[in-house]
C-alpha cells in the first residue's frame, strides 16, 4: 500500500481534509506577526552653531543633510543605539546648495 491510496480511495474525506487546511491557513494567515517595514533606528547627527541646533538622520550610506548652518567650525554629536559620539566638522562658506565635507570620523 502506497502512501496516496487512501486518498484516492476516499475521494469525499481528501476534499473535506484540504478545505479544512484551507480554512485553518485563511484564519491563521492574519495573525502571522509581519511588519510592513523593519524597525530601523537611524543615528541623528546634531551640529551646534551659535546656539542653535541643526539635526539630521543619517542615511545607511552616511550621507547627512544639514539646513543653512554657518560657515567655520562646528561641535558635532552623533546619537546611536549604543552611545554617543562627538567630534567637529568644518563648514566652508560656500554659495554652493550642497558642500562635500570629506571623510568623517569619530570615537566612542
């Protein structure tokens, strides 16, 4: 006896047993615990210039955005999962929508 045998010789219970796996994946398919979008914490970075803040997420390639923030040398901290980090960028003033600040390190 082949492991198929039974099915075929009972064609009524083989239909009744898929509509009940149907229905048991239909009911159990919404309560699967899927999120739409991973949760991801991207670093802030925060630059400090004559009293005032200037933030931004950073992107998975390190790239940052900053709003106007003056030209000269400006205290910098970045806020991860695991501390932070602090350090100092120089802004040249530039006439130029977006200014390439070179490479950026810091130690935590």
């Amino acid at each position: 006896m082949n492991i198929s045998a039974p099915f075929i010789q009972r064609p009524i219970a083989t239909a009744l047993l898929m509509v009940g796996l149907l229905a048991a994946g239909l009911i159990a398919y919404p309560l699967l615990p899927v999120a739409a979008l991973p949760s991801v914490n991207y670093p802030t970075l925060t630059v400090t210039a004559h009293d005032k803040k200037f933030e931004s997420p950073i992107g998975g390639d390190g790239t940052f955005f900053l709003d106007s923030p003056p030209p000269g040398h400006l205290p910098a901290t970045i806020d991860f999962d695991q501390g932070t980090c602090s350090f100092t960028i120089d802004v040249q003033d530039s006439d130029q929508s977006f200014i390439k600040l070179g490479t950026l390190s810091c130690a935590m």
